[in-house]
C-alpha cells in the first residue's frame, strides 16, 4: 500500500497560482482559508490585496480591477502607501508631548491637542493623508456645523476653525518632516455667513468676582472638612487671585514654580500697596522653552504671601505652586455662586464662565478701575497685543462708558 503525502506540507507557504497584467500582479492562495489573494510590487513597496474569491476566474476579474484602480492612482501622483490621519496624529502628538516636556510648550496647550485629536479621530483618523482633498474637509466642515454641544446649540465657527487648524498642523507635520504627503490642501476659509464672530470670553465683573472669591474663601475655612479637601479649596482661593491678579492664562498659572517667584520694587519707587510679585511664566507666546516676565498684583499678592507661608517643608524649589488642574473645582465653585450660566446680551445665547475666565477679568478690571491705563499699558502687563485688548478683552458695556464719560463732564465742569 502506497501512503498518500501529508496535504499540511503544501499548505506551509502561500501558493502562486497566476500572473496578470503582463506578470505585475500574482496571484496567491492563502493557506489557512483558501481565499485567493493578489500581490504586486508598487512606488517601492510589496502591496497585497485578498480578493475574496476562492476561484481563479472570479480573483483574476477583481484582481485586474485593483490594479487598475492602483495604476490610475500612481498616474494622478497619489502615494499608494500613504498613512491614515490617525497615524500622522499619533506622532504629530508625540512630537508636541516631547515640547511639552522641554518647556517648548505648556501642558495646557498639549492637552487642547490631544482633545481635539479625539475629537476628530471618528470623522477623519481612518482617511488617508494623501486621500485628503480640499473637498474632503468641506465636507467635513459640513458635518461638524450640525452638531450640537452640550448646550444643545451648534458649534460656532471659531470652535469649527480651531478643528481646521488642528487639521492644518497634522497634514503639514505630514508633509514635512514625515515625507508622506506633496502639499497640504486648502482649508475651509471663513469667511461671508461663515465668517468669525470677535466675542471675547466670558468674564466676571467686578461685583461678579468679588462674589465670586469671597465664596471661594468661606469654602475653604468650612469647619469639618477632611485636610485633602481643604487644600484644595484653598489652593483654588489662591489659584483665582493670582490669576485675576496677574492676568495669568491657565496654562500659564499651571507653569510657574517656587524658583519663578520674587517680590520685587517698582523702579517707580510708588508706595501704593504691597510690591508686586514677579512671576517667570511659560506663555502662549514662549518659543524655545523661555519664560516671559508676569507681574502679579493686589490680591494676588496677598495669595502668593499666604502660600508661601503655607509652603510645605518638603517642596523644592522646581515643585509647581500648583498641583491640581481646579477645572472641576472651579465649575462647582462657579455653580455654587450662581455665576456659571448667563446669557450673553449681544446674541442671546447662552454662556458658560471656567478657568478661562479669570484672565479676561483680570484684564477688564485693570481698564476699568486704572488711572487712564492705555491699551498699550494693559498690552504689555498681560503679555499680549494692543489689538487683542481692544479686540476681545475691552468688554465695558456702553452704558458702564456714558456713567464714566458723564462723571468726567461734570467733575470738568
């Protein structure tokens, strides 16, 4: 009796059972499942296909098909192996969580980065970057202008635009240094019934925030709060003052540590109050890991007086003065005192104050209460452009300017 060879030894390797399109496409079954695969040799790279077909015939059609689709592709100077956008994302991100870590960065801006990357990913990660056209994102700016937030309301275009300039980073970090894409298409431009609404965010005024921190004091000295909580109310007292005080943006209050601090003298020589604290603060507007000069002023002397007091024996001189993010504390604190919502009076809509909140304040009360402060004088103090306080951080209402301009009329006359 003569024994039959094991099958198991033939099926080891994929088997070529033809060539097509003049020997550039081979086609292969599979050894595990019998599916017919198609495998060629494109822009450099070994790219494989399975067909789906267990019969030569009907692989062969879908064969052919693929590879006329791959040529057509090639022809109009598409890369065939280009990467998705979730991928270019991905390292896009790693590159900016190392600037993050050098100082090049604050965590703030990292962490808007990878939201609005998890934001996007469902609607764009799985496309890729070379398939990514100018009609691709209206469309995607077309998809995006019917959701709603939270509020229920649709998103306003300079939430959409803050998509397209992330969008806009990835595909150029594609382009260069990747080496995967040939140009960046053209986003979306805003402009027309699409054009950006100037809105400054939601601030606090004075009668507002004196509410507001006057809360967030008697939270802390609550009787019967465990030490974990107290701490934290206390730090979000002083986290506010500072903040309004200096005009800090958040990402900038998260940066600073003991060995940027220092009280310093006007060379002035006025005596008004205590002297200002000095603060060494990683900007929106720091490139190379250097820091820009902040100074704090009135109450938020008062608060970086109290946390030095405070300062536990363990703390180094590089430990952040602030060790928790307070966005949640900050909502509740907001809530508790009423001040959350309001509906903005130019547009109807409703609003919501955060964090974000405190830097406008700080500003608005500075050209509100200050001895005939120019923009130019604000600019400078809260480390931004003249045209940005104009723009966005001069809030008055009209009604707040007729009462100033009439006082001055009549102290004239």
């Amino acid at each position: 009796m003569t024994l039959r060879k094991p099958l198991t030894s033939t099926l080891t390797s994929n088997r070529t059972l033809a060539s097509i399109c003049d020997g550039r496409v081979r086609l292969e079954r599979l050894p595990t499942s019998g599916i017919i695969s198609a495998r060629a040799w494109i822009q450099g790279k070994d790219i494989r296909k399975s067909t789906g077909e267990r019969t030569l015939t009907a692989a062969k059609r879908v064969a052919t098909e693929w590879w006329q689709d791959l040529s057509v592709r090639v022809r109009r100077g598409e890369q065939v192996h280009s990467p998705t956008f979730a991928d270019c994302a991905t390292k896009f991100l790693a590159k900016r969580e190392r600037d993050a870590e050098a100082g090049l960065i604050s965590a703030g801006q990292y962490r808007n980065l990878r939201q609005k990357a998890a934001l996007l990913a469902p609607l764009l990660g799985s496309v890729k970057v070379a398939d990514i056209t100018a009609d691709t994102l209206e469309r995607l700016r077309s998809t995006r202008e019917r959701v709603k937030n939270k509020r229920g309301q649709l998103l306003t275009n300079e939430t959409l635009k803050k998509d397209f300039v992330f969008i806009h980073s990835v595909l150029t970090f594609a382009r260069d240094p990747l080496k995967v894409l040939p140009f960046v298409p053209k986003t979306p431009s805003f402009t027309g019934t699409k054009a950006l609404v100037r809105r400054g965010r939601p601030f606090l005024t004075e009668a507002e925030y004196k509410t507001l921190h006057q809360l967030a004091k008697s939270q802390a000295e609550e009787p019967d709060l465990n030490p974990r909580v107290r701490r934290q109310r206390q730090e979000l007292y002083w986290f506010i003052l500072i903040c309004v005080g200096g005009a800090l943006r958040v990402g900038e209050a998260e940066s600073v540590r003991w060995c940027d601090c220092e009280q310093v003298t006007l060379k002035n020589g006025t005596d008004k109050g205590e002297p200002p604290v000095r603060m060494l603060v990683l900007g929106k507007h720091s490139t190379g890991g250097r820091r820009e000069d902040a100074y704090v002023l009135f109450g938020g002397v008062y608060a970086y007086r109290e946390m030095l007091a405070a300062r536990p024996e363990t703390a180094t001189e590089t430990d952040l003065l602030f060790t928790e993010s307070y966005r949640e504390g900050m909502k509740r604190l907001l809530k508790d005192a009423g001040l959350y919502e309001y509906r903005d009076p130019k547009t109807g809509k409703m609003l919501t104050r955060d964090r974000k909140s405190l830097r406008p304040t700080g500003i608005t009360l500075r050209l509100d209460k200050g001895d005939n402060l120019s923009h130019r004088d604000v600019a400078k103090w809260a480390r931004t452009s003249v045209q940005m306080v104009a723009d966005f951080y001069d809030q008055a209402h009209p009604e707040q300017v007729a009462e100033r301009v009439a006082g001055f009329r009549n102290a004239k006359n």
